[in-house]
C-alpha cells in the first residue's frame, strides 16, 4: 500500500489535534492561562502517531494474510527462536517498537499517564482493541503475542521517558527506578543470542512448540521401538556466504551456458537466500545454510514450461541430462517416478550413512515434452560426520509423540482432524538441518488414522520428534 493512503488517518489526527488544541486554549485563556506548547506538541504528535496506528494496523492489509486469532503465548518468540532467521525475530521485535512512541508520547501529552499503571492500562486498552477489532472486521489475525509485545513497548517507551526526565531534573533515584525494564530487555534479548552461540548445535525450524491435543486419542503401536538411549552421529556441510553464493552461481550458470552480467541480471540477498535472475534465460536460488539450490532453464519456451503434460524420460537420459547440468547424482540416491504426466521425477537417498559421509534428501526435476530438462530443485546433500551426539531412545519419542510434542507445523492439522485412533506404522531415524547448518538426528514417525482417506487421499502422515 502506498504512503499517500496510508497518510490519511495520521493527517486526520493531526486535524483533530489541532481542533481540540484550539477549543482547550480558548477555555484556558478565559481562565488567564494558555495551553502549555510542550504538552501541545505533544498531544498533536500522540494524536497523529495513533492516526499512524490505524493506518498499519488496519488499512496496510493485503490479501491471503491470515486471519484468526492465536491464542498460545510467546508462541512468536519461540518460533523465532526455532528458526533463528532475522524475519522471524523482526516479527516480535518490530510489535514491540510500534509502541514505544505510546509509551514516550502518553506521560508528555497528559500528567496522569505518568502513573505507571495508567500507562500500562492505555497500552494494553489499545492494543486490546486493535486486536479485537482486526478480529471481528476481518482486517488480520488476533494474536495475544501482539498483546504482549504491545504491552512491553509501550512501558518501555514509558521507562525510556521518564528515565530521561529523572535524569534531567538530576532525580539519580528515579533514573534508577526507570532504568530497571529497559536493562531486563536488553539483558534478556543479549541472554538468548548468548546462549545460541554457545550451545553446539543449532535449532530445527520445526522443532516442537507447544502441544497438540492428545487427550482422548488411542495411541497403538504398530512397530518396534528400543527402550535404550544410544549415540547417532552429527553431521556437517559449511554454509554457504554471500560471497560462496556468488561464487557458486558464477560457476553454475557457466556450466549452463549463462552468465551473471551487472547490468542486466537482478541479484538479490536474503535472510536465507541469495537470488539471481536476468528473467529472461535463468532464475536461481541458493540457500545458505543447506547449500540447497533450485535452477530455472527461461531458454525452454514458456508453452512446454507452463504445459499440464510434462515430459516422459528414461532414468538412463535423466542422469545424463543432470551431469551434462554438471551436478553429480550419488549411487545412493534412488531414482522414482513422481508424476509422470506432469514430468516430474526424483532421485532420493534417505539419510544414507557411508563411511563418514551422509547422503540426505532429494534431488526433484522437472521435464517437458520432449524429454528436455528445465528445472532442477536440488536438496539432494553430503555432509561429513562432525561427531557423535547423545541421543533419546526411539521409546522416549514415542511418548513424547503421544504427548503431542511433537513438529509444531503439524500440530494444527492433527488438532484439526482430531483422530480418535492414531496407529504409529513405522519409527527411522533421519535428519535434519538445523539453524547452523548441521544435520542433526531426528525420529520419523508414519501415522495412521481414521481421517486418511477422507483427508489425504488415504495416505499416511509424516511427523518428526527431536533425537537430541
């Protein structure tokens, strides 16, 4: 949404401002006094801040955002803490900014808010609102994370304000006082990159965050499970750099007859990705942490690319087609057919351990008619064994899998089916990368139950509990 339709609801409290400036005054002068300029400015620029409010928190909504409410507790902190990424810690950070200006503009604009308590009650009233009314008009989610964090900002915004006029008036008590909230934030925030830091490993995106509902599902064991602990080896590929990202796209695209010219192609770095695409011969992605990449061939015409009939295609010339792209296929990974009317066909080594090397995950590609190779989506990792780790034993995931703590992507969908009967088919365990690019242990669990052909085509599911 443009800044012009955003403006609007911030001139609107400007204009109000100033007529209710106006009307005080005129009052106050009757009396023989005048409105002080200070507390003026301020009321106008609250009045103006809150039009700014409006404006983001209701008219700044696109479509396919979602709706709802959430109503688990520092549910954005942990996911933030999950996957590590700059927007995903943006998410709650940026909730708490927005209200700081409430917290620094209320004490200013009216004595009574220097109470604290009248401060929290104006913050934590008008995020209430908004969140109740983005509910009920349908304007985005209502999450009691945003709560939360609104409530944080404002009374930091609060602290920072009357710290600042403690220390002005040379008040070293109160400045104390003041100081106390903002100090525990900073603490707390600098606490957990701390202790990411330090801790070995990193965390899984997907890891559990809170628990699905399990109450009343009958839990049958359907495959054999150890009661015994046991060690399982931590695996390790370095991350790509920005610069490794160049580098590796220079190269690659060579291979395929491209080039990355400055002038022409549009390279863009992400929390995650590194992008390059000059929109008319290639597109390719790169992951840094997984050095995962998924390459785009425009020189196909867009007919056969777009086509609902794919391509059909030998396994002999698919592997000739991908190591003529210069990516070498590992003997490990097994070769199926995905859709064969769509061209779309796999080569898979599911957590294939040899020597000290571990050969992960899928390599997808995409045919058109003709046989001709466009796109590649390349997942398809070998990593070498970092060390061993400690590990639960595949019995102690199960109960935490029938405690419901397991992958929290799939915790909404399992309370949404709520299965009465849940049959665990089979236990493996397999990997995953992690938020420092080590491919940690994980415990796969297949399911069945009584909503797989109503729901998935009668096909099984797929969760994982964390091994470590």
């Amino acid at each position: 949404m443009s800044s012009a339709r955003r403006s609007p609801p911030a001139l609107i409290g400007l204009v109000l401002g100033v007529m209710l400036l106006f009307i005080l005054n005129r009052r106050r002068r009757r009396d023989g006094t005048a409105f002080p300029k200070g507390q003026a400015a301020a009321v106008l620029l609250l009045l103006c801040y809150l039009g700014g409010l409006i404006a983001i928190t209701f008219m700044n909504r696109m479509d396919g955002m979602q709706m709802g409410f959430q109503l688990y507790p520092f549910l954005a902190f942990r996911e933030a803490w999950n996957a590590v990424t700059l927007q995903t810690w943006l998410n709650p950070l940026l909730n708490i900014a927005m209200f700081v200006p409430l917290g620094v503009l209320l004490p200013l604009a009216g004595t009574a808010f220097r109470r604290w308590y009248w401060a929290l009650a104006a913050g934590a009233g008008t995020s209430l609102g908004i969140e109740v009314l983005q509910y009920l008009l349908g304007r985005g989610q209502a999450d009691v994370d945003d709560l939360i964090c609104n409530i944080l900002g404002t009374m930091l915004g609060y602290s920072l304000c009357l710290g600042f006029i403690s220390l002005i008036r040379k008040q070293w008590r109160s400045v104390r006082i003041y100081a106390v909230l903002p100090a525990l934030f900073i603490a707390a925030l600098a606490s957990v990159f701390l202790v990411y830091h330090m801790q070995p490993y990193g965390n899984l995106a997907d890891a559990p965050i809170y628990a699905a509902n399990t109450e009343g599902v009958e839990w049958i064991q359907a495959c054999e499970l150890s009661d015994e602990p046991g060690q399982a080896g931590v695996y390790w590929a370095e991350p790509f750099t920005k610069e490794d990202c160049d580098h590796f796209a220079a190269e690659f695209l060579g291979r395929q007859g491209a080039e990355i010219d400055p002038d022409v192609t549009d390279i863009s770095y992400y929390d995650t990705i590194a992008f390059y695409s000059d929109h008319h011969t290639y597109s390719l992605t790169v992951n840094y942490k997984d050095r995962s990449y998924e390459y785009t061939d425009y020189r196909v015409d867009g007919k056969l690319r777009f086509s609902e009939t794919g391509g059909k295609i030998s396994e002999e010339d698919l592997r000739a087609a991908v190591e003529r792209m210069g990516i070498e296929i590992p003997d490990a990974a097994e070769f199926s057919v995905l859709n064969q009317e769509r061209g779309t066909y796999v080569f898979t080594a599911d957590s294939v351990v040899e020597g000290d090397q571990l050969i992960d995950g899928e390599l997808t590609c995409y045919v058109a008619e003709g046989g001709i190779l466009y796109k590649v989506d390349n997942a398809l990792s070998i990593s070498d064994r970092y060390g061993n780790a400690a590990v639960i034993s595949s019995q102690e995931a199960y109960e935490r899998l029938c405690a419901g703590r397991f992958s929290w992507r799939d915790v909404p969908a399992f309370n949404y089916w709520a299965p009465k009967k849940a049959r665990v088919v089979s236990c493996t365990l397999g990997y995953i990368a992690d938020s420092k690019g080590f491919r940690q242990p994980v415990y796969y669990f297949t399911l069945s139950d009584e909503n797989d052909v109503k729901y998935r085509g009668g096909n099984t599911w797929t969760t994982f509990v964390p091994a470590l």
